[in-house]
C-alpha cells in the first residue's frame, strides 16, 4: 500500500525502510515528504506545509483505504483512530529527534506540530495511568 501511493509522487527516493519524495499537496520542487509504514498504516509527513496521509491521498485522489491495509469496521476504525495519534505523535516525535541530529532547520509551525504530539502523548500516558487505576477499582466493588 506505501508503494501505491509512492508510485503517484515525484522524486522518490528510498532512506531505510523510509520514502523521502515531493509533496502533492503543495507546490514542491524539493522532496519534503517523509513516508514510512508502520501497524499496517502509511504514514506521511511534509516538513513543508506540514500535510499527513490523509491529505496525501485527497490530493492524490486515492481512497483513504489507500493508507490502511484493509477495510474496518466502523469499532475498528474508532479504535485505530485512537491509536493513530498516538502513532503519528510517536513518527513526528521520532522525526523531529532526527532532523535536530542532522542540524536540519524547522519553522514555528513545525515545532507547534512536534510540541503538540509530545503534549499528546502525556495526555495519553496520563490517560492510561488514570484508566488502570478505574479497572482496579472496578475489580475491587465486583
Ligand atoms: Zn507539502
């Protein structure tokens, strides 16, 4: 499924197990898109404009189905949408580590992106930890 997508964009070229090409959705000359694969869902990410794999496929005309590995459920669609986040938050996280490795530059927009994934996901550890405790309350009044 990555390569369905990949075929459809312009200056491809292949780092690890990632794709580094030209953005569709904006105006790109210079390859500013990152995609990878990851739990059976691409992931794209445009240090341009800052476009995911949603806006990707939109602008590519594909079917959002295009960036999962196959038809949901509607339950399983709400559930892979929460762990979404929390993989993308994870990718950009991961991205941004690298990018500051390798001396690259980011735009406030891009650090706005990369502030708010770490915030999620403190939001999803607290979550966790507030959701354990509720099941061992549960467990104790059964
Ligand atoms: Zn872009």
């Amino acid at each position: 499924m990555l390569e369905n997508i990949v075929k459809h964009l312009d200056k491809v070229r292949k780092v690890g197990n990632e794709y580094r090409a030209c953005c569709p959705v904006h105006d790109d000359n210079s390859p500013s898109m990152t995609l990878t694969e990851k739990d059976g869902k691409v992931l794209a990410y445009c240090f341009a404009c800052g476009a995911n794999g949603f806006d990707v496929v939109k602008a590519l005309g594909l079917s959002v189905n295009e960036i999962f590995d196959r038809q949901m459920s509607s339950q399983e669609a709400k559930e892979r949408k929460l762990r979404d986040t929390d993989i993308e938050d994870k990718f950009i996280i991961s991205m941004f580590e690298k990018g500051e490795e390798a001396g690259e530059r980011f735009s406030h927009k891009d650090y706005r992106r990369y502030r708010l994934a770490i915030y999620r996901q403190d939001l999803l550890t607290q979550m966790g930890e507030n959701y354990g405790r509720q099941n061992s309350y549960i467990q104790k009044a059964g």
